[in-house]
C-alpha cells in the first residue's frame, strides 16, 4: 500500500487469480475522463452534496482536499502534519472522517469549513474508510474489514472477506455503492464487490488498461480511489498519482459476452 515488497505483491495476486477463476470478471466502459492532480497520492475519495473530497498519503505530502471534478483544481486544502501518512476517506452527515495508516488515529472534520472537530484512536493500521448509512467501515490491509459506531466510534462488528471460501487480502479503498462495499485490492486493477452482511465476494470488476502503464510515473502509481455519486448513479476511479480521474460504467461479463442485436 505504501512500500511495494515482493511478498505482498504476491498475496494480491494470489488472491486476485483465486477470485478471477471463481468469477467472470465485469469490465467497463469510460464515461468521461476528467484531469487530477499527478502530485496526488490518493487514498481516499469522496463524492457527495456535487463535491468531490479526497485524502492524499505520504508522509510530509498528505492532506485533505476538496478538488474541482471538470478541472482537477484543488479547491480547498488541509495538510497534515508530517508525522502523519493520509489514509481511507469517508463522508458521514457534515462531517469528513480521515484516517491515517500507522498513527492508529482519525480525524473528524467539518465538511464545509475543513475545521478539525476531534479524533479518534482505532486498533491497527488504516487502510480505507468508507460507510453505509449506520456505520464507519475500515480497512486494514487484510482480509478483515470493520464497522464502527459513527458517533462513539466503539467497533461494532466484523467481517472476514472470502472468495469461494479462501480469504482475499490487501483490501484498500473502499467505497458503498448500492448496498454492496467495493474494494480495491492493492497493486492489483481489480475491485471486488464485497457483501457486507456476509463478507462474501459478491463479483469482480476489472480495470485493466484503464490508465495504460506508459502513464503511470511511478511503480506506486496503481489503481487506488473509488467514489460514488449516489444522486446521479456515476462511479469514480482514479488511482495514486495518477493525471486522470474517470467516470466509469461497469459492463457486465455476459453483456460482453452476448452477441449484438440490432433493431431493424
């Protein structure tokens, strides 16, 4: 997620080939394509009330954006301090919960003003942030995902994420989209479709080529950032210093299967 190591390279793909046997992957279609900060390091993002929010990682570089959709322009701006590695990103009422990845703490801000509220503490490291309504949900880096109580901030419950029964880690960004939690797995162009009753991997999406390699400066620029628009039914996807941001529709796996029928 942060440091590339060959070990955990290989756990993602393990995890993604396993899955990718057991379900025919959906694709996707772009909408439109739209600029984005190439300096930004994305780790969470965020669309809600026409706003699109995001969190940037590194230490020393990490902060709390609001960034302009057709432009790529940073509207408004929060860094933190340089102790202080940015993580998974969530709205919740008017207020932005902001994680980080080893501090084992969060931040709460006011969505409109950017003003710190308060924080909390969370046991283990940070990974992705999103919620469903009645609870915060966190990633971790494992196959583990966790529901918070958005107003205590006491855990809840827990599920164990599996794909035919074999655990999936290096689970990242996430992000809740028509009752299902959608998950990137890290250094992987897969998202998976997660029930979040169950923990069961519910399907695949596949971003392969979405941004083509030739583009992507840096070993660490992988696909990482899933936002949803809610009101207009659009998804987002960007990834780690990446110069796009794209509007996607998902393109199921028969629909590409099944031959063309034209009217007459």
């Amino acid at each position: 997620m942060r440091i590339s190591s060959s070990c955990r390279n290989l756990l993602a793909f393990i995890s993604v080939a396993a899955a990718t046997h057991a379900f025919a992957a959906d694709g996707y279609r772009i909408i439109q394509t739209y600029p984005h900060d190439p300096g930004a390091y994305t780790q969470g993002l965020v669309y809600v009330d026409g706003h699109l929010y995001e969190s940037t990682g590194l230490n020393g570089r990490s902060s709390l954006r609001m960034d302009d959709l057709e432009t790529g322009r940073v509207l408004q701006s929060a860094p933190l301090s340089d102790k202080y590695f940015g993580e998974g990103l969530a709205a919740w009422g008017s207020t932005l919960v902001q994680l980080t990845w080893q501090a084992k703490i969060a931040f709460v801000y006011d969505r409109f003003s950017f003003r710190l509220l308060r924080t909390f503490h969370y046991d283990g490291e940070g990974w992705g942030l999103t919620q469903n309504g009645r609870n915060l949900i966190l990633s971790d880096g494992t196959a583990t995902l966790r529901f918070f109580d958005p107003q205590t901030f006491r855990e809840v419950r827990r599920i164990v994420v599996k794909d035919q029964g074999a655990p999936v880690t290096q689970l990242n960004e996430l992000e809740y989209v028509r009752g299902e939690i959608y998950a990137n797995v890290w250094h992987t162009d897969h998202i998976a479709r997660i029930s979040p009753a169950t923990g069961s991997v519910l399907g695949w999406i596949d971003l392969t080529g979405l941004l083509p390699q030739d583009e992507r400066s840096d070993p660490e620029a992988v696909l990482n950032g899933i936002a949803y628009d809610a009101a207009h039914d659009r998804l987002f996807v960007t990834g780690k210093l990446w110069p796009k941001l794209f509007e996607i529709k998902v393109v199921p796996e028969q629909a590409k299967l099944a031959p063309a029928h034209h009217a007459k």
